[in-house]
C-alpha cells in the first residue's frame, strides 16, 4: 500500500483506524466534509441573522408604544457615549444587567431602573428592559429564575443596538 493511499479517520468506536483508498476517493471525501463544515457555518451564520432580524422587529415593535417612543438619547446621555465609546457603554450595560436585572428576585424589582442619569438607563426604557415584568411581558424572557449567560447578552445587545440607532441613524458611535 503506497503511503500516499493512506487515510486516519474516526469509526464508530470513537478510535482512529487506518483506511486505504485511492486519491481521489479521499479527496472527494475531503470536499464533502470541508463542505459540510462551510455549510454548518452558514447555517449557524443564517440562525444567528435571523436571530438578530427578529430582535430588530422587536424592537421596532417596542418603539411604536406611546410610553417606550417618547425615549430618545439626548445631552449628558449623548456625550457619555461620544467620550467613553459603545464598547465602554456596552461594558456599563453588562455590569447593570448583572447588578440589577440577572437576579431570580432583583431588588425593587420595578423600580430599580432611573429614567436618565446613563445613556443605558434610558436605553433599558426604551427596549423594555427595564425591570423583570417588561423582559417577560415583551421579550418573553420568564421571571422567577436568574438569567443566563444567553439572556443576559440578549439584553445588552438589546440595549446596545437602541444606542446605536439612536446616536446616529447613518453613522454608527465611537
């Protein structure tokens, strides 16, 4: 057997096992998995789009309530992200959400969110991602338990892409 005719693969027990097949063969196996992996990718890239299509509708949703429209990022909230940046903001929003949100019962659960005094704290009233009741009234993330990892990124990005929206519609924040 020519060396260059010699293949590893992984059977069925889980162990590499010696395979002898001619080149080609070999290759075409090759594509087929190299294209399975691309497709894969694609796949997930797809879910991850539509994922974030569907958060975009949302919160276009939310905007059209009379309560959450009347929010917009002004003055001091506005210059807190020109000097310290969206990935700065976006850290704040993490460290908030851990704080006041990630609880199973957060304190003053409904009243733990001021309406300015940070770019997220205004942000938080305008996604509806205020307190426990507006996540699971409009985004239908439950109440009663902690928020996970996934969750809690939801949030942020949530919040982080109102910010963006709203600091400049054709040019995104430093």
């Amino acid at each position: 057997m020519l060396v260059a005719e010699r293949a590893l693969r992984i059977g069925r027990s889980g162990r590499w096992s010696r395979l002898s097949a001619p080149i080609d063969e070999l290759q075409r196996l090759a594509q087929v998995g190299f294209s399975r992996v691309i497709a894969g990718r694609r796949a997930r890239a797809r879910a991850l789009d539509t994922a974030m299509d569907e958060l975009d509708a949302r919160l276009h949703r939310i905007g059209q309530h009379p309560f959450r429209a009347k929010f917009r990022l002004r003055g001091r909230d506005r210059a807190v992200v020109d000097l310290r940046g969206i990935t700065t903001v976006r850290r704040h929003a993490e460290e908030l959400v851990e704080h006041r949100l990630a609880p199973a019962q957060p304190r003053n659960d409904g009243h733990q969110t001021p309406y300015r005094g940070h770019p997220v704290f205004v942000a938080q009233h305008a996604t509806a991602t205020c307190c426990r009741t507006c996540l699971a009234r409009w985004h239908g993330i439950p109440t009663g338990h902690a928020l996970d990892d996934a969750d809690r990124g939801y949030v942020v990005e949530a919040i982080c892409r109102w910010i963006a929206g709203q600091y400049a519609p054709h040019r995104p924040p430093p």
